[in-house]
C-alpha cells in the first residue's frame, strides 16, 4: 500500500486566513493557494507514491526510467507541499520563533532511497 501524504493544516481556518492576512494577500489568493495550490501539490505526491508501486523498474536505462522521471516529480511537488507549509507558519506566526517551521517536522522523516 502507497504512503499517504498529509495536507498539512494551517495554523487558523480558512476564515481566520481571510482577517488574519488580509494586509499581505487578499482572501481570494490565500484561499487559492492552500485550498488548489498547496493542496495541489500533496495530490500529485499521493498519485506518484501509487504510481511507483507498479513502475517497472527494468525498463530503465542509463538515461532514462519512469521511475526516475516520477522521482523527479515527486521531488518537486514535495518541496512545493514543504515551501508552502513553512509560508503559512511564517505568515501566521506571532513572532515567538520556537513556534515556527522546523520545531515539528515529525511528518517530514520519510527519506527517499534510490531503487
Ligand atoms: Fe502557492
């Protein structure tokens, strides 16, 4: 069974994101970005983790598989996942730094491996 990767939760509701950062982005962009953006991103990570399950690993060569071209992928939807969570922990912080990105990133410890 394919991993399954979290939409993370923002640190307010989808209301308290429309008050809350109304001086840096209007409530129509921070609802686009968590809700298809963001959540975007978590999607096609889930959809790759499945895919890689049936990959065929012998079709690869030295200059290209699927499985590495859906490792590439993945990679960049994960650092979008990752960028977005820390921009809306820095967004919606109240300035105590022990609060911020990096204090739990418990949901972060997958490490991925070659093969
Ligand atoms: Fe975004």
């Amino acid at each position: 069974m394919a991993y399954e990767w979290k939409f993370n939760k923002r640190p307010y509701t989808d209301e308290e994101a429309k008050e809350l950062l109304k001086t840096v982005i209007d409530a129509e962009t921070t609802d686009w970005h968590y809700n298809t953006h963001h959540k975007g991103y978590v999607t096609f990570m889930n959809n790759i983790e499945k895919e890689l399950e049936t990959a065929d690993r012998a079709k690869a060569n030295g200059n290209y598989s699927n499985v590495g071209e859906l490792k590439r992928r993945f990679t960049w939807n994960h650092a979008g996942a990752l960028l977005h969570d820390v921009y809306w922990e820095v967004l919606g912080g109240d300035g105590d730094t022990a609060k911020g990105p990096g204090s739990d990133f418990s949901n972060r410890k997958r490490i991925w491996l070659c093969g």
